[in-house]
C-alpha cells in the first residue's frame, strides 16, 4: 500500500489526502486547491478539505501583517515587473494605519491563491490533528516495536481473520 502526503501529481491528476479526515481525493490537472476547496499549510505542507478545518480556525488569532507580506512576495515572485516592491512603497506612504491594515488584508485576499496561505489555524501545526506518520514515528520511538515487528504482526492478524 502507498502511503501518501500532501499533494501528489502525475501526468493527468493531482489527489491529497485530508489530514483531518483522512479522505483521499483526485482531481484533473487542471483544478487548483480553491477548485478542490481544499487548502494547504505553508509551514508543515499538510493538505485538507476547507470544511474539514473550519472547526479550527481561530479569529483572536489572525495573520500578521508580516505573515500577510510574505505570502505577497511568494505569491508574485514570479511576476515580470516587481509588484511587491511597488505594493510595499504605496503601503508605506499611508499615514493611518487602519487604512493601512485595511488595503493589505484586502489586496491580501484577492492576490493570494488558496496554495499560498498560511494557515494561522493548521490543526497539524498546533497539534490539534496528530498525523498517523508522527503517531508511527511516536510509538517506534518510545517502544521497543520496531516497523518489522508491527507489519508482522499486522500480517499475522489478516492471516487468521
């Protein structure tokens, strides 16, 4: 059995599996992550269904305005003229910091893809959601059980039943 994380592409489909329910799904090529309404953590790379996640976001908890530049950059880094460099000079130049505050959460909203985001809320990050993989990685780790032994022993189990 494979196991996989995160998103995995081939020459025509793109599939993830949640790392909140643990549902796998595949898409064409062709669709992005807000096609899919799924999402990805910038940090930790774990994808997962935007309905999956809602539980877990956190209002008193937003991006940074650090955090939201960041993503900016990353977002048009690719862009033939330099428009983080002319977004931040005219985000300089105003004076109130509402305002200011304002045009970045918005210009935040409509430049940033899905993909990109930062997710201040991810249930893997803040340890929420432990991921088989780390659960795995815990038990082999603190027991004497090694890989071998537990696939063994999962393999006997299917033998008798």
């Amino acid at each position: 059995m494979k196991t996989r994380e995160g998103f995995v592409s081939n020459s025509s489909t793109t599939s993830f599996i949640c790392g909140v329910c643990g549902d796998s799904e595949a898409y064409s090529d062709s669709c992005s992550l807000s096609d899919m309404d799924a999402c990805q953590c910038a940090k930790c790379g774990e994808s997962f269904h935007n309905d999956c996640i809602k539980e877990y976001e956190n209002d008193e908890n937003p991006l940074s305005k650090q955090e939201m530049l960041d993503a900016l950059k990353k977002a048009w880094k690719y862009h033939d003229n330099d428009p983080y460099d002319v977004f931040t000079k005219n985000l300089a130049e105003i004076e109130n910091e509402e305002e200011k505050l304002e045009v970045l959460k918005k210009t935040y909203e409509n430049e940033v893809d899905d993909y990109d985001k930062p997710l201040t809320y991810c249930p893997v990050c803040s340890m929420k959601v432990i991921s088989d993989g780390k659960i795995l990685a815990y038990i082999l780790e603190t027991t004497s059980l090694t890989r071998e032994s537990i696939e063994n022993a999962i393999r006997e189990k299917a033998k008798k039943g």
